[in-house]
C-alpha cells in the first residue's frame, strides 16, 4: 500500500469558482522521490497544501475527494501527529521564519509538539551538524544569508523527524552553487536515511534525474506521471519547454533513447560518432565591444557602513541596444551595484556617468527619469488600486500625462485587459509586469532589472524574454541580474560575473559562459571539449547537423 | 533604535527573576524614599552597576532624551508649589496656578524629585542593557505560552519589516516621491503610500507565517520549552541581599526614616547614628550585586563557583 | 511627608490589567492565522514609528491601532496596541512608560473595536474624532505617573502643569492622528476589510463537492 494516497482531489479556494486542484489521484510509496512540474498557477502548491494537510483547515474553501497518509484519512489524524511525519518547506525563507535566533527556530516545532528539553537539545545538536550550521546557532536569523536561512528552514523541518518532506521549489532565492547544494542534501536525505520527497522546483534541468517519478501537472489536473525516462518521452511533444535542455536537444534527434543528464547526453554524442568530443569546433564570437557607451560605471566603490566595501573597484560600460546579464553568488553585491547606479545608495568613491554626463550625486527620482530600476521584490511597487494607476502614478507624481504610451506599455507587457484589476490581485508573473511597466512609462534607456524572473516557469520566462528583446530593438540598454544561467544564456549579448563585490568576468556571453564552473548551461557543458562556445539548443543543432547527417526516425 | 547586544558579564549572566527583582527593589524603593541620602546611595549603585555591565557610555547617551523631562518635572516642583516658608523669589500672579513663589524648600523638593526620576529612568537603562530580551521571554513563556509566541513573532518581524520599509521607500524614491521637501502637511502626505504598501505587502505575508506555524504543528495541545535557564548561586545570593534591602528599607519606613520633611521648612535628612547605620545598610545590600560583578570579572575561580 | 501610594497603586492596578487580559487571550484558543496577523499588525503598529521619525509626535502607530480595532474587533485591537507598544520598545528602551504605553494603545484598540461594533453609518467623522481624542488621552495617561511619582501636592494646579509641558507634543500627536485617518483611513480600512473576507471566509465550514 503507498504510503500518500489522493483520490479523486478537487478544490476550490474560497470566492473561487475554477477548481484549483480537479480530480487529482495520486499514490506516493514510502521512500519514493517525487518531481512535481506543471507551468505557473497550475496548483503544484495547492497539491502541497493539500498532503501537508493545510488546505481546508487553513484556507477554507471547498474540498472533495480524500488524502488519506499511511492508510487514514487526513481529516481523521491529529493534527500535531501529523505535522511531525510531514514536514513541508515553503518557497520563500523569509517569511517562514517564525523565531530571531536561529536554535529557537530549529526548537520551534519541536516545542510544539511538546518534546521533553533533553531530547530537543539532542535533535536540535544534531540538524545544525548535519547542515553545518553549528558556528550559527547563536546568531539572529536576520543577519543570515539567503541560502544559509534556506538550511535553518530546512534543518527546522527535519529536526521534527518527518516521514514525508514537501518542498515547494526551495531554491527560487538561491545562487546555482548553493540551490545544487541544498538539492543534494535532499537527495542524500532521499537515499540515506530514505525520507519521502515531494519536490517543486523551477530547476528542470536539476532535478529531473534525481527523481524516482515525475508527475506533471496543468490546470489543476494531474496530466501525466511516471519515471523521469517515460515522462522525458511524453513531454518532448506535448510540453518541450519542461525537460532538461539536453533532454531537448536530443529529442529532436532520437526520440527512443533520450538522455536526462549531461553524462548520458555525452555518451550519447560519442556513440553517435566515436571522437566527436575531441574536435574542436568553434562558433563565431560576435564583436561586441564596438557599441556606444550607454552607462559608463568607472572605479566605482560602494559602502553601507563606511568601513566594509560591498563594491570594490567596478569598471564597466553598457552599450545601445544591449542586455548585459550579471550573475553571481547571493551576497556578491550584484543588487548593490544596482542601487548605487540608480542613485539609492551613495557610492564612497567612483562615478557613474549616463550618455557621457556625470549622474553621481543626482537624486534618484532624476536618475530614474532615465535610467529606469525594478527591484527583487515587484510587491515592493504595488499599492494603487487599479493597474492602470499604478502605472500612472510615476507620470502623475511628475505632473506629466501621457495616456497613449501608457496603453502602449500595458499593451506590450500583456496587461491591457487587466488595466482596471487590483494589482494585488494578479498572478506572481503578472506583478511582475506591472511593476515593469511602471518604470518603462518614463521611457528611459537603460534599465536595471533586479531579479526579474524569479518564480516565474518557463513559458513566462519566455515571455519576459521576448518583452526585453522588443526593448532592447527598441534601443534601450538592459542591465539585469538573474540567477537562472539557462534563461541569461538565451537572452543576453553580454555577461558579468561578480564576487565579493568585484567584477571577475566581463566580456561576450560566449566566452563568459563556456567553460565557467558553475555559470556554464547545460548544453554548453554537455559540447564541452568539442565546440566551447554553443549555449543553445538551436546552435548545437545546427553543430550536429553539420557532423552527421540528421537521421530519419525524426518526425 | 537599539539592539540587544550579549556581553560577558555577571548581570548578563543572572537569571531574568533576579534582574526583574533588582530593578523592582530600585524603582520602588526609589519610589517609596524621599530621604536624599538614601537616593544618592542608590543612584551611586546604579552607576556603578552600569559600569559592571559595561553600559556607562550608552547610559550617557541616552540620558540626553530623557534630560527634557527631568528639568520640567524640576521646574513644576519649583515654580507651583507655594508651601515653602523660606521664599527667594516672588513672581507674577498667572491664572489657574496662582503666584509663582520660588522658596529654598521648593528647590530642594524639585532636586531630590529631578534625582528620583534620573535613577528611574537610569534603573531601566541598566535593564534594558543587561536583560536578554529571549531569556525574558522564556520566562514569560511559562506563564502565558500563547502571549509569549506573539512577542516572540513581533519581534521577530520587526527588523524583516524594517528592511521591507526601506526597499519600498528606495522603490517610491525612484518612483518620485520627495520626501525631504515640501510643507509638514506635504510631507506626511509624501509618507502615505509607505505605510499602504507595507500593510498590504505585510498583510500578504503574514498568511504565508502563518501557514508555516501551522505547518510545523501549533496549537495543539502543550507546548514544552526549549530554553531551561537554572538558578545558579549567584541568583540566589543577590536576591538574598535584594531582600533584605528591601526589608530594611521597609523597616526604616516604618521608623519614618526613609522620608524627609520639606514642606514648611526642611527637615534633616540624618537623625541620629543609628539613621546613619540604617542607611548604610541599606545602600550596601542593594550594593552586594556589584561587589559580586567585580569579583566575577576579577577572578575566575569565583566564576566557576557562583 | 510626601505620599507616593498613589504612584504604586497605579502601576499595580495597570500591570494588573494587562495580566489579566493577556490571561485571559492566552485560555482562548487561537488559531494559527490570527496570531500571524496580529503579530504582523504589531510590528507594523511599533515599526511605523520609525519613517516619521523626522517629524516629532507625528507617528501613525495609534491611527494603526484603531482602525485594527474598528475592522478586527476590540480583543484583537487591544492586543495589536499593546504589544506594538512593549515590542517596540524592546527596540527603543523600556521604561516606566512601557505599562502606560500598553493600556494606552491597547484601549485606543477598544474603542477602535466599539465603533466598529456600533457600525456608524458614517464612520468617518466619529473615527476622526476618535483619533483626535487619543492624541490627548495618550499624552495624558503618559503623564499621569510622572504626576503621581514625582509631583507634590497632587492639585488640580500641578496635574495641569503637567500636563502643560507635552501638550504641545499631544497636540501634534492629535493633528497627525487626524491627518492619518483623513487621508488614509478610509483606504486602509477596505484593504483590512478585503483580507479580513479572506481570513473569516475561510472559517465557513467545509462543504464536500458533490461528485458526478
Ligand atoms: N490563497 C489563495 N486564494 C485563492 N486562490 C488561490 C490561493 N492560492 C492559489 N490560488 C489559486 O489557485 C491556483 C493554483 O495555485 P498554486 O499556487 O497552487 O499554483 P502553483 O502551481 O504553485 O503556481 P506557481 O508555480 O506560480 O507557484 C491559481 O489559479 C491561484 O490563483
Ligand atoms: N541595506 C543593507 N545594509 C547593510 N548591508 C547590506 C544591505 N543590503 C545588503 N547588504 C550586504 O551587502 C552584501 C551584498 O548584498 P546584495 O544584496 O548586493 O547581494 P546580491 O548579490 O544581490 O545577493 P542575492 O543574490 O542574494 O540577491 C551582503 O553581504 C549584504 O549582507
Ligand atoms: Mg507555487
Ligand atoms: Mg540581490
């Protein structure tokens, strides 16, 4: 018998008549790791909620159908049982921590289920060690840094001893090297100490091999699930955008044996033709460095405290009608170096200069004239009560009115027909947008974007994509951050890399990229050896068609 | 605003009972005594305590707020008071309050109330300073469980939402919001969208806290406590000396030997020897955490003891 | 000899009634979604003293409190009010004040909380002039203790004094409560209402869908 059984699930949140979950079954086995994928709002969270038994009690709402865990009905355990065998882990740290100091955290659940001081010192001993937290347990949980509070999180779950984790995508907040780490103490915890995981995650390419079974979901139905190998098949034609970019390359090639990891891929590349990894084959590198000086940052260091330089020593240019993607640790100082261009924070020494002027002392409401910012957080923008208002109100705070690029804007972004909705009300995605529009409705020419495609799923990547590639025809400069190496090697001309506040890379994505430890995409490392310079799917396809001749079982 | 900072000190080091206890015997016993001697023998040991808990310079630096209302307090004593028979001064008659009349009595009521009010006010500095505001709670915890959570969660919260009220006023800067011009009204006005998106975004948020105390099992049934803080010897001796200063101080009440007179003319602040005596027990039983302090930071080995 | 009985009974009376009412909310059973809000509509209470730091008085924290009052209901707003006040002031110092705080913004909550029961048809006016009101009363009860403690004799003549030396404090308290609640009120009022739906709507009993 599983250990997790869903039948026959249908919900509706409350004032809601689309069901957010619709006929769901699904049976999870004791020890299984489960990959839970579907595009945005489709309900992967809701289907959390619903195994870690939130859903009616804490939302309300209407709910049909039975969970039943291990044999009983989730309306018939009690409630503190339950939250001990299953833990789940939500999708942005902050705001799940519950206590200051990080031990109290970790204590936290425990206390609640009323474990004797003795054994809670022990457990609490033990999860700050296995995540190697023990030098923080004195500190305030403020002061962590992302992926740090991203353990405590998880470390608190796990000190309850659960039988099932939940994890709705973990990762969303975290630089590559630290979302890997945490994955792979998911899986050790998967295959060590045989732990239950139901995982979310936006990192396709990460996780799909990891899982024992990968459940696809849309629209509040379970679609489709099996091993990664069945699924990787099925979903090559139905949703191509949702399997691992090597899985996608081959899939267009060989629809019977599609590799799922960089490994496989390459195993596969030599079997195709023995010694094709050892050519060397190059694509062009375009020269970039031959645009007009948009953004001109020269020596520029910034401080919050006047004693630790966050920025040290940055020298950079943007050029007309370019995207400039920065990657970097968490803590590196990329968001930093955002705010100090747009005026919010002071630099200590440097200057910044925009078509030639000098714009270093100018309040930010005169840079962000021409140099438009959105910060991480889109909810940060949104207090107005109609869309439309919201992106008035930098107009109208300037005094000026100009209805016509207002409906230009909302038009490009896709919002036109949200124009009189309440922001709050919209989608992840679709905040997301109107906050970009408020900062494009003063037309400037460069822009900041801070994180932009945070939690979205790749069809509104794509479309985000799409959005920045219209700007930047249109001549505008995009300086964006972004810890999604796919997404930045899709649509970038040029890439930084930043750490401890320096600039360690600068120069065409090609060269950036390839060969880089962690920032390299999967496709570029899957060539590696043979052709260091292709990033997409498109290109390495053409690489292949230029070795071998494409065989004909493609459809 | 000011964060609780650890030290190694003996007052950090107490149990929250005793420093509760300590500051209790202060401010009631400062209360409760109008006899300057006695007043300038507790305001030393505060000073003194604040030193052992390295937290003279903060208690300079925020004596100045409270400076304001010191002196007012001073000059109300001084200036409505007309009882004094030795009058200095005669001023102007004003409505409702009558002649202000300065006279020696008044000075001297208005010095010992000004004296009264900076122990006070110095007491719960050296409060502020040496109570681990989680030790509080732990405490408090035993007593109110749910309460203790909520002070707990706020607290928690507040520097979250700190931060979150700087990004959204860095995010209506770039937007084009002026704060720093315009009128008063204008720039309360300039401030209203500050406070709209934080209620709307904490508002937002607070589901998602809530959810993840429910995830991990609240509200049901008992809650154990995660922090068990012992008594130690140290506890003890302190508020066994804290006691007694208190009793004697009760005791010398009684013998009408905490007050003084004021009004019409002054009383002695001293009696007799024994007075005397009295008082200097009292200041030194009240002294005794301090010694304790110093012995603490001196020798290791009565660390390790006590 | 100077009688300072009534400055303890004071203290005691008031650090009494915070005990029982805190007594009294920690028997009842809350759920996990109230805690969350009230402890999020407390660190927004005490934090949003600090933006207006600039202006002296002017702090929205007492307009916050009453209309948490006036859309939660009384318990909620005296528990929002009294624990921005004592959580606040672990940030800014505790003092004899802290009781005086509690009570204060706690029953500014209650009174949020009767107007909110008496459901005027205009609820502007009365919630201005409660506003209004708390600017004073707060900066009275404040007063108070210092009166009781450190004053002699204890006249109607001393009390005003007193009074006197913050009233042109209490007055910009008072003007900045009314220019809250004018010009944010009624805003900030449908943005608690809209989410209190969503918290209440969820308490509705759960009904099965009906399965074809
Ligand atoms: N608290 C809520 N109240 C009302 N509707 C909600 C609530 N949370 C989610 N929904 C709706 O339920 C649907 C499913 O949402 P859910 O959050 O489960 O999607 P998801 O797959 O996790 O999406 P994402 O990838 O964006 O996180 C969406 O249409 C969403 O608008
Ligand atoms: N307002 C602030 N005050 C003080 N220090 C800050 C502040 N903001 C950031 N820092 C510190 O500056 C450093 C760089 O932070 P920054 O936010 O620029 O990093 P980041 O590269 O954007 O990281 P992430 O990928 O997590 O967004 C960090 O060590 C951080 O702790
Ligand atoms: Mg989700
Ligand atoms: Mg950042």
């Amino acid at each position: 018998m599983a250990l997790l059984e869903i039948e026959n699930l249908t919900y509706f949140y409350p004032e809601r008549d689309i069901p957010s979950l619709d006929n769901v079954n699904l049976h999870i086995n004791e020890g299984e790791f489960v990959f839970l994928i579907g595009p945005s709002g489709c309900g992967k969270s809701s289907l959390l909620r619903a195994i870690a038994g939130l859903l009616p009690d804490f939302y309300g709402g209407k709910i049909g159908g039975r969970v039943s865990y291990c044999q009983r009905l989730l309306t018939r355990w009690d409630k503190k049982l339950l939250a001990k065998e299953v833990g789940m882990i939500f999708q942005d740290p902050e705001k799940q921590i519950v206590m200051t100091g990080v031990e109290q955290e970790i204590a936290f659940g425990l206390e609640n289920v009323n474990i004797p001081p003795q054994e809670m010192r022990r457990r609490v001993a033990e999860v700050l060690a296995l995540f190697g937290l023990s030098s923080l347990k004195g500190e305030n949980t403020f002061n962590l840094s992302g992926g740090q509070k991203q353990k405590v999180v998880l470390a608190s779950v796990l000190a309850m001893h659960p039988r099932v984790l939940l994890l709705d995508e973990p990762t969303s907040q975290l630089d590559p090297l630290a979302a890997q780490e945490l994955l792979n103490y998911v899986q050790r915890l998967n295959l060590e100490w045989g732990l239950t995981v139901v995982l979310v995650e936006q990192r396709i390419d990460r996780c799909f091999h990891l899982a024992d079974r990968v459940v696809f979901m849309d629209k509040g139905r379970v679609i489709n699930q099996g091993n990664p190998r069945e699924i990787v098949k099925w979903a090559a034609k139905e949703y191509p955008h949702y399997i691992p970019p090597v899985s996608q390359l081959f899939a267009g090639w060989d629809t019977e044996n599609i590799p799922l990891t960089i490994k496989e891929g390459r195993a596969m590349l030599s079997s195709i033709k023995p010694g094709l990894l050892r050519e060397k084959d190059t694509v062009p590198v375009r020269n970039q460095d031959e645009g007009i000086d948009k953004l001109k940052v020269s020596n520029l260091y910034a401080s919050y405290n006047n004693r630790d330089f966050i920025l040290k020593k940055l020298n950079f240019s943007l050029f007309k009608e370019s995207i400039t993607v920065i990657l970097g640790e968490n803590g590196a100082g990329k968001s930093t170096l955002l705010k100090t261009v747009s005026g919010l924070l002071r630099p200590a020494k440097g200057r910044v200069f925009h078509n030639g002027k000098d714009i270093t002392g100018l309040k930010p409401e005169q840079i962000a004239v021409n140099i438009g910012y959105l910060s991480q957080n889109p909810n940060d923008y949104l207090f107005n009560d109609t869309v439309l208002e919201e992106v008035n109100f930098n107009l109208k705070i300037r005094g000026r009115r100009d209805d016509q690029s207002v409906d230009r804007i909302l038009e490009l972004l896709g919002l036109a027909d949200k124009k009189m909705v309440n922001p709050r009300d919209l989608s992840g995605g679709e905040r997301q947008r109107v906050a970009l529009g408020t900062v494009l409705v003063t037309q400037p020419d460069v822009l900041l974007l801070d994180e932009p495609t945070r939690g979205l799923d790749v069809e509104l990547k794509h479309q985000l994509g799409e959005i920045l590639k219209v700007l930047r025809n249109q001549g505008t400069s995009i300086l964006m951050i972004t810890h999604d190496v796919e997404f930045a090697a899709d649509i970038s001309d040029r890439v930084i890399i930043m750490s401890d506040g320096e600039i360690v890379a600068d120069g065409d994505k090609r060269v950036v990229l390839a060969n880089s430890l962690y920032y390299a995409p999967q496709i570029n490392r899957l060539f590696k050896g043979t052709n260091d310079r292709v990033l997409n799917i498109a290109e390495s396809l053409q690489i292949l068609q230029k070795i071998v001749a494409k065989p004909s079982v493609v459809s | 605003m000011y964060v609780f900072e650890k030290k190694d000190n003996f007052f950090q080091s107490l149990h929250p009972i005793t420093l509760l206890s300590y500051l209790f015997v202060i401010v009631v016993g400062t209360i409760i005594v109008s006899n300057p001697i006695i007043l300038a023998g507790i305001m030393v040991t505060v000073i003194l305590a604040l030193a052992a808990a390295q937290s003279l310079s903060s208690w300079m630096r925020s004596l100045r707020i409270y400076l304001y209302m010191i002196i007012m307090l001073m000059i109300i004593n001084t200036l409505i008071n007309n009882m004094g028979a030795t009058v200095l001064w005669s001023g102007p008659i004003i409505p409702i309050f009558g002649r202000l009349t300065i006279s020696l009595e008044t000075i001297a009521f208005g010095l010992v109330m000004g004296l009264r009010l900076l122990i006070v006010f110095s007491a719960f500095i050296l409060y502020n300073r040496v109570m681990d505001p989680d030790k509080a709670l732990s405490v408090f915890s035993k007593v109110f469980p749910r309460s203790a959570l909520l002070v707990a969660l706020t607290t928690k919260t507040i520097p979250y939402m700190g931060q979150q009220l700087q990004r959204v006023a860095e995010i209506q800067q770039c937007r084009g919001v002026q704060y720093h011009t315009g009128g008063y009204v204008e720039r309360i006005k300039n401030r209203l969208p500050l406070i709209k998106a934080l209620l709307l975004s904490s508002l937002e948020d607070s589901f998602n806290l809530g959810e993840s105390i429910q995830a991990r099992a609240y509200g049901s049934g008992p809650r154990s406590s995660y922090y068990t803080l012992s008594f130690n010897i140290r506890d003890v001796l302190a508020l066994f000396f804290m006691v007694a200063s208190f009793a004697v101080l009760i005791w010398a009440m009684i013998k009408g030997w905490a007050a003084m007179e004021f009004y019409p003319e002054l009383g002695s602040p001293l009696s007799s020897s024994e007075h005397l005596m009295m008082i200097c027990v009292i200041v030194f039983f009240l002294f005794i955490p301090v010694i304790m302090a110093w012995g603490w930071k001196k020798w290791h080995y009565l660390r390790l003891k006590i | 000899m100077i009688d300072t009985g009534w400055s303890l009974y004071s203290l005691l009376i008031v650090t009494i009634s915070l005990i029982i009412v805190y007594l009294w909310y920690d028997k009842r059973d809350v759920s996990a979604k109230e805690i969350a809000l009230i402890a999020t509509l407390a660190a927004l209470a005490g934090l949003s003293r600090v933006p207006f730091a600039g202006i002296p008085s002017v702090q929205p924290t007492t307009f916050l409190v009453i209309i948490t009052g006036y859309v939660f209901g009384a318990g909620p707003g005296f528990m929002v009010g009294s624990l921005a006040a004592f959580v606040s002031n672990l940030f800014l110092g505790h003092g004899p004040w802290t009781p005086w705080q509690m009570v204060g913004w706690g029953l500014a909550g209650i009174c949020g909380g009767l107007i909110g029961r008496w459901k005027p048809a205009n609820y502007k006016l009365p919630l201005n002039v409660l506003a209004l009101i708390w600017g004073f009363l707060f900066g009275w009860l404040l007063n108070i203790w210092h009166w009781l403690t450190f004053v002699y004799p204890l006249t109607l003549k001393s009390f005003i004094a007193v009074q006197l030396t913050s009233v042109w404090f209490d007055f910009m308290h008072a003007l900045g409560n009314v220019l809250f609640m004018y010009f944010l009120g009624p805003d900030l009022i449908k943005i608690l209402n809209r989410f209190k739906r969503r918290l209440t709507v969820s308490h509705l009993p759960i009904q099965e869908v009906e399965r074809s």
